[in-house]
C-alpha cells in the first residue's frame, strides 16, 4: 500500500480544497465515458453547492501534496433541481434521499480498494444523521459504438451492483458539459442508481 492520506471535511470546510478537487475531476472525468473538457473556473464555481450545505461531505486521499482520489455527498434536497426533479417527479421524498456525487481515482491508484472505501464512508455519513433512507447517484449514458469509447473500457456497473445498488431506468436527468473537442456544451443523459440505507 502506498503511504496515502485521508482527510474528511464538511460543509464550508469543502471550499478550502475546492483546486485541488477540481484538478481531480478534470483529470479523470477527462477519459470515457464522461469526456470532460474541463476548466478550474468552471470547477470553483459548481464545487460551491457542497461548502453551502451543513450535511455535504469530501473524503479524500492524498499522495503527499496532490489529491489522488476523492468523493463527496450531500442531501438530494441541497441539490440542484436537475438532480432533484427525477426524484420528486417519480414521487419519492427528497429529504429522505442522500445523492453522492463523483467517486473518482486517478488511475495509478485503482485497485488498492479505495473504490469500496468511498462508499462505505458516504454511506455511514449518511446513516449518521438518522433520517435518510436512500442512497443514489448517476451516471452518464452514452452510445454502445461511441468514437473514443477504449477497447479495454469496462463500466462499473458489476461494482455497484455488488455494493447493493439497482439502476433505475425511471429516473434520470439530463446535465450538459463541454465534450473533448466541442466548442458548446451538449446535453448528456443521465441514470440514476439507488440503495436503501436501511438494514443494508
């Protein structure tokens, strides 16, 4: 194991690594299927959901001075209404939902369990408030044959379903991002997973 360190912050605590999350995520979020062409600007302004709500939580891992991997949670009903809307539409109760957003690793780190690590800390942060019920997250739909899909790219669809998680085809979103090589954003489909956090 390589000697790596984990910090946890809260709240407003986020906005104090929100650089160095956000070099992370465009790093990874560069590769498929999410093909993010992204900007720290971009990144300082939408990492600003997660200082403003007292419940949201950063766990991540460090590698000396650099941010290697990272996650973070927060109340469904502190999200935006994109994230929302699917869920109040298929009428579940939103102050009961706890949405995780990215769960990501650079890829020298892969392998060492840190994927397990960041759910189990999301998932005991949002038990510890005692009053949600379920946890989601989404992921980016894309085309079976798509250009700059990689021969060797494998989903984590097998990895979630092992963690207790269904995808529900019934809710989803649509977010829009700037694709590699777009010069607009385009809007991309979005499927959210669930798992009760109750008994599980």
């Amino acid at each position: 194991m390589r000697n790596l360190t984990f910090i946890w912050k809260k709240g407003a605590e986020i906005e104090s690594v929100f650089e160095d999350l956000g070099k992370l995520r465009i790093a990874v979020f560069h590769d498929f299927p999410y093909l993010y062409e992204g900007s720290l600007d971009y990144e300082m302004e939408y990492l600003k959901i997660y200082s403003q709500s007292e419940k949201s939580l950063l766990f991540a891992v460090y590698d000396g001075d650099e941010m290697v991997g990272a996650t973070t949670c927060i109340p469904l009903s502190d999200e935006t209404e994109e994230v929302r809307k699917p869920f109040m539409d298929a009428d579940y109760d939103v102050e009961k939902v706890f949405y995780f957003g990215e769960s990501i690793l650079l890829k020298e780190y892969r392998g060492l369990g840190l994927g397990h690590r960041f759910f189990d800390e999301r998932e005991a942060h949002a038990r510890s408030f005692g009053s949600f019920h379920i946890a989601c997250f989404c992921a980016v739909e894309r085309e079976a044959g798509h250009p700059l899909k990689a021969a060797e790219y494998r989903p984590n669809d097998a990895f979630w379903l092992k963690r207790g998680y269904r995808k529900e085809p019934g809710l989803q979103s649509n977010m829009q991002w700037l694709d590699i090589g777009e010069s607009e954003q385009t809007v991309k489909k979005m499927t959210f997973w669930v798992k009760s956090l109750e008994n599980s």
